[in-house]
C-alpha cells in the first residue's frame, strides 16, 4: 500500500464546474495535509493546507479533511481553464524532522 | 519579498560526473530539505536540514550529500551521477524545523544525465 495515494486522472471537467481530488494516506500519525499546484514544467506552489478534521475554505478552493477515515481532499469551485494543472497532495506525519510524503499527482484539465 | 531561489536552473551532465545545486532559502527561514521529482511521480524526499545540521535523510545512495551554510543556504551534491539521476531537483523552504511545517520550493533544477 502506497503511503499516500491520489484519485487517477487525468480528471477533465467543464469551465465552471466543481472539480474534486481526493487522496488517502495510510499513516494515522499524520498531522498535517497540504494540496500543491504544479504547471507543466514548473515547481509546485502550495495552496491549501489543513490540520483540523473539517473544512477550510480559500476563495474557490476547499480542502476537507476526516482523520478517521484517513482521507483528505480538494474542491474547486467555478474551475478555470487556468487550473488546468497536476495537483499533489502532501502528508506531514509530525516527528523530528520536516519530510513532506507526496502522492503520485492528479491531472486536471478544465476545458472551455 | 523574494521567495525560494536555486541554481542553475536546467544542468547537462554525463554519467559519472559529480553536481552541485544550490538553494537560498525565504529570508527568516531556517530550515531547508531537498526533494527529487521524476516524471510523472510526486517528489521524493531526500533531506532536511535545519540550523546547518542534517535532520532527516530519505531512501537514498550515500552518493547523495548535502549541507548548510551559517546564512541557511544549501547545496545538494550528487556523486558518480547515474542515468536515473535524472530529474528535477527541488528545494524546499520552512520557518523552522517542525511547527506546521508549511514548505515553499523554488523553480527547481533540472538536472539531464547523458
């Protein structure tokens, strides 16, 4: 079992739909959850992060996250052709040093 | 305020050649950990180090070292480079050694080994 695993894409979606990623992680002393952007070619950009079960909303973006079920995920809400991208979730299990376990990504495509 | 820089920025090197990438930090952090990106993978830990000392190391060959310097920059240096060396190398930036642990990375380095 993989560490942390994304839904498989790619994942294509109308221009102005709620596009959802989700992923799951094995390690129940994970503490912290992140969702990075990345660009074709470029380094990831981070745009959500989240420590508490529940929701946390971000302009468009909403992250939910259920320790209980060891799951996380990412709404976009009003999807733009601009987030058309490969998204990365990140789990952070909280001991003495700082290693971010990323799954493999999900492609998102948003077409106009 | 300047983010994450790292250089150079794209490296063609051959097999067996050593490297040295570079990486400056967000100014008032301390904290740096170096990660590999594949294609079509999820980057890959390698190291952290915080306060100029190694503070975790991830699953790889000791052909991989790295250090800190006292302004909380660093270099990642890769010995008798491999084909599978190849990747995209990323730096990561933290205020401090855990806290929330919330990481920035820089454009990256772009390593091809011939």
């Amino acid at each position: 079992q993989k560490e942390v695993e994304q839904n498989s894409g790619p994942l294509s979606v109308p221009e102005g739909a709620i596009a959802s990623l989700n992923c799951t992680y094995s390690d129940r002393g994970s503490q912290s959850f992140f969702w990075y952007r990345q660009y074709s070619g470029k380094s990831p950009e981070l745009i959500m992060s989240i420590y508490s079960n529940g929701d946390k909303e971000d302009g468009r973006f909403t992250a939910q996250l259920n320790k209980a079920s060891q799951y996380v995920s990412l709404l976009i809400r009003d999807s733009q052709p601009s987030d058309s991208a490969t998204y990365l979730c990140a789990v952070f299990r909280g001991t003495s040093y700082g290693k971010l376990t990323f799954g493999q990504g999900t492609i998102l495509t948003v077409h106009p | 305020d300047a983010g994450v820089t790292q250089s150079p920025t794209h490296l063609i090197k051959t097999r067996g050649q050593h490297v040295t990438l570079r990486c400056s930090p967000i100014s008032g952090h301390k904290s740096v950990s170096w990660y590999q990106q594949v294609l079509g993978q999820g980057p890959q830990f390698i190291f952290q180090y915080y306060e100029k000392e190694e503070r975790g190391r991830g699953n790889f060959p000791d052909r991989f070292s790295a250090r800190q310097f006292p302004n909380y920059s660093s270099e990642l240096n890769v010995n008798a480079l491999l084909l599978g060396d190849s990747a995209l190398y990323l730096c990561a930036s933290s205020i401090g050694q855990i806290s929330y642990n919330e990481q920035f990375f820089g454009p990256g380095t772009r390593l091809t080994v011939l």
